[in-house]
C-alpha cells in the first residue's frame, strides 16, 4: 500500500487538525459506548418488568404486597391511587399501544393541583399534547368534546379538563382496566407475590 509523505512542517499543521478530529472522534466513540451501555443495563431491567409487571426482587424503590396488588383488582381508582399500580399499568397500556390515556389522566391529576399563574402554560402543554386533533399523545374523545376542551383551555381554570378526563377515565375502566385484570403482565406479578409471601 502507498505511503504518504509530508514535508516536516504541513505535518505539524496536519498533526494539529488531526489530533483535534481524533479527540473529537475518541469522545465521540465513548459517548457512543456509554449510551449503549446504559441501554443495555435498561434493557436488562426492563426485561423481567415486561415479562411479569415489575419483579419486586430487583425493585429498590418500593416493595409490593401480595395484599396490595390484590386490592388494585377492586377498582380501577384503586389502581391509580397506588404509586406502583401507576407503573405496572402504564406498562400494560405501553403494550396496548394506548399508553396516551394514563399519561393524559396523571396529566389532568397534576394539572388541578397547579397554582393559578402556572395554568395557562399547563393547559396548553395538556391540549398541545393530548387534545388537539393533530397532537402526538392524541386521546380518543369526540369533536365536540375535543372542542369544549380547547376552548376552556384558552381561558384555563383547574376545571378546563374535567370532562375529557372523565370520559379517558370511563374509556380505561370499561376498556383497558378488565384486560389488565386478565393479563400476564398482572397475574404473573400477583402470583411471584403470593409464591413469595408463602416461603
């Protein structure tokens, strides 16, 4: 294969840009594998989460109980009053592709606990993401719902929400919630609680 040679001084200059592409490059590289790495361990996390709604074995920031997945079978309000029923059916919903409902439900939740100063820039963030007929979260409501709603959140109050979250809320009972009740995702997690609390 042909060399290349330079003269003692491009090669200085040369040396100079090239180092500097190189440290750029090496950097490059490492955040590359740093990226990849994290996605891995998330990944390796995610796996047994996926598989059986969250293994509370590898769960460091809450330990379930037996009793507590049991009462989220009561209703879906009692799903959703639960930190970790939160996380388990958002998994199930991710699954279902519909995972938009939940987020939109937390959304209104944190929304009506907001002070009046901050409502106008919550309330559009929530329409923009959620209600407008082109949004990317877009929920399943009616046009003239869809419509009520933009305009209470042009003039947003801690209500401007209500009704959409209502009609999500009854979608999920009616729809999602019964088919969580049946999944594998929930009756493994119940099962490794109840093999767990007997040994």
């Amino acid at each position: 294969m042909p060399g290349f040679f330079f003269s003692h001084n491009n090669m200085t200059e040369l040396n100079g840009k090239e180092d500097c592409k190189l440290a750029k490059g090496k950097v490059h590289k490492k955040k590359q594998k740093a990226f990849g790495a994290d996605l891995k361990s998330y990944l390796k996390c995610m796996v047994p989460h996926i598989e059986s709604g969250i293994k509370t074995s590898s769960s460091r920031n809450f330990m379930l109980s037996a009793e507590e997945v049991i009462q989220w079978s009561q209703s879906l309000e009692k799903l959703l009053a639960s930190q970790s029923g939160q996380g388990v059916f958002r998994e199930f919903l991710k699954s279902e592709f519909s995972e938009e409902n939940i987020e939109f439900w937390l959304a209104c939740e944190d929304y009506k606990k907001t002070k009046s100063d901050h409502l106008h820039g919550k309330a559009e963030r929530i329409y923009e993401e959620f209600v407008q007929s082109d949004a990317i979260k877009q929920i399943n409501i009616d046009y003239q719902m869809r419509e009520a709603t933009a305009k209470k959140a042009q003039d947003p109050t801690h209500t401007s929400f209500d009704e959409a979250q209502k009609t999500v809320y009854i979608l999920m009972e009616r729809d999602s919630y019964p088919r969580f009740l049946k999944s594998k995702s929930y009756l493994n997690l119940l099962n490794q609680l109840q093999t767990n609390n007997s040994k």
